[in-house]
C-alpha cells in the first residue's frame, strides 16, 4: 500500500528554545525568511505525500495560520503589484491537505503519535518532525519511501554521530544489509555512551506500519515519564522486520540553538542573494577571532 499520509508531531514544549518558545511555537522560528516547519512540509510534498496531520498543543495556533490562506494579505500584495511574494504565500496554502488533532497533554512523541491513530487508520504512514532540517538533493524522507516499498516494513532515518553525542538521541543495533540499509535488531533511548550499542542515531523521520498503535496503545513512559515512540518500535522489531537508512544529505538539528545558527550560516551561504555579501561578511568576522 503506497504511503499517503504524514504525521507532524508539534505538541512538545521546545524548552530549549526558552523564551523564544513561551507563547510561540518552535516550529515557526524562521530560517532566514521561511519557518522551520515549512522546509519539512516542503520534504514531505516533494516525497509523494498527500495529507498531512499536524499534533499540536496550546500555544500552537500560528502553525494553522500559517498554512491557511491569507485573504487581507493577498490583497494588499496584489494592489501593490508584489506578484512574486503573493504567489509565494498563496502556495504555502496550496500545498497539501492538512489536518489537525490536539495532544491535551504532552505525554511523549509516542503519545502524540497515537493521537493521530483515527486518522491514519489502516495504513502506513510517514512521521517527520519539524526540529530536523535535512538538505539533499533526494528528499530525506523519500529515500525512507523508496525502500519501504523495497522491503514493506517500517524504515527509520539513521545518522552516524560523535559518541560524546549519542546520549541525546535514540540508538541503534543493527545487521547490514548495505552500506547504507540495515536492519535494526535493538533500540535505545538516549543511552550513557558506555551502553550505546553503535554511533547510529535515529532521526526525526520514519515510515511506519500501522501495527505500531496497538503497541502504543499499551506503551508504558519510559525515559524521561515520557510515552517513547523509540520504545514502541522497539516492540515492533520483535514482530516485524524494521529497517534503517543511513540516507544522503546534510541535517541540521534545529532543535538545538547551535544547530539552529549553524543551520542559518548555511543555508545562507547557498542563496545567491547573499552568498557573496553574507560569505565577504563572515571571512571579516573569521580573521577577528
Ligand atoms: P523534543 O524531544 O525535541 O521536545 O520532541 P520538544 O518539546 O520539542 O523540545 P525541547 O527538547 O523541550 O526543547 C521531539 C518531537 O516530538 C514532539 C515535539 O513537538 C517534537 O517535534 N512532541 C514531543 C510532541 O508532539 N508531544 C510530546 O508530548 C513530546
């Protein structure tokens, strides 16, 4: 069955963001002119998606502006003849279907991924999370797509990291099958990095089946009193075939403030607006340091 629909959890609390993210989401911090949520919507449209649910929480609100039309907006700009800007905005809300379910509580990603279990029904689905920026020239999520379709089970992105790194993130343990497939025989929730069974951290991009609900149904918190989807799939590895992608390209940890000023730099760099001012800029500020 083809993978149609996506899940975007976006009801964390994005402490590390604070105060930035008191009263607004995370999600909607701008890199350079677009918000971060945005670049993934994009990922996702460009990787075959059709619909899209957004879980959200308070103080989430601007997300659904963002993608709705703008009537007053698009007016204003169409009087003032900024043609470009106005079609720019007007296909954000073109895009793709979107949908929205409330996390009342944020009780973990695996929580948040069970709030959207009506709408996904029966089938297998997408989850991209919106702190991950992934630049390539394959859209991250459709080199998950491709080998969902290869093998039919559920796929997790997969990123070799530092060892003093892999306490944040979900762990891996794998058989190769290739160089950059695998399948993983064991998870760990942000081990201590003398547990870590390798250097593969999971990413915030996965294709899964839906047998994962019933185990989440069930799912017990784990780190953190949180509600684990780690943990979950975990449980799902022992029913079914999952697999891992090391994938092609480059991911910036938006989530974290100095992947987020990393992220900018870089981005930057490569729009030709700025590239030469923005680069003449830096090399100034490089030989003061
Ligand atoms: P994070 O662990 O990055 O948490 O969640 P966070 O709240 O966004 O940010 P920090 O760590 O406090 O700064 C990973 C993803 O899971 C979603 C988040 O919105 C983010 O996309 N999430 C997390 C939920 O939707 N609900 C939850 O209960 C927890």
């Amino acid at each position: 069955m083809k993978v149609r629909k996506a899940i975007f959890p976006v009801a964390g609390l994005g402490t590390r963001f604070l105060p930035a993210t008191k009263s607004s989401p995370k999600e909607m911090l701008p890199l350079i002119d677009k918000p971060l949520v945005q670049y993934v919507v994009e990922e996702a449209v460009a990787a075959g998606i059709e619909q899209i649910i957004f879980v959200t929480g308070r103080t989430k609100r601007s997300i659904e502006d963002h993608f709705d039309s703008s009537p007053e907006l698009e007016s204003h700009l169409e009087e003032k003849g900024k043609d470009k800007t106005l079609q720019a905005v007007r296909d954000i809300a073109d895009m793709v279907d979107i949908f929205y379910v409330r996390q009342k509580k944020a009780l973990g990603l695996g929580h948040a991924i069970l709030c959207a279990r009506d709408f996904i029904g029966n089938e297998p689905f997408a989850v991209l999370l919106g702190d991950d920026i992934i630049d390539g020239s394959v859209p991250c999520l459709r080199q998950l797509l491709d080998l969902y379709e290869h093998y039919r089970g559920s796929v997790l992105a997969l990123e070799q990291v530092p060892m003093e790194q892999i306490s944040s993130y979900g762990c891996v343990a794998v058989n190769r099958i290739t160089d950059r497939i695998m399948e993983i025989t064991d998870m760990v929730e942000k081990p201590k990095r003398e547990e870590a069974p390798s250097d593969m951290a999971i990413i915030g991009r996965y294709v899964l089946t839906p047998a994962i609900f019933q185990i989440l149904e069930k799912q017990e918190p784990g780190r953190g009193g949180e509600i684990q989807l780690t943990d979950a799939i975990k449980r799902l590895s022992a029913d079914e075939a999952v697999y891992g992608c090391l994938f092609e390209g480059v991911r910036h940890d938006c989530g974290d403030k100095l992947g987020f000023l990393k992220a900018t730099v870089d981005l930057a760099l490569k729009r030709d607006e700025f590239k030469q001012e923005f680069g003449d800029y830096l090399r100034e500020k490089m030989c003061c340091l």
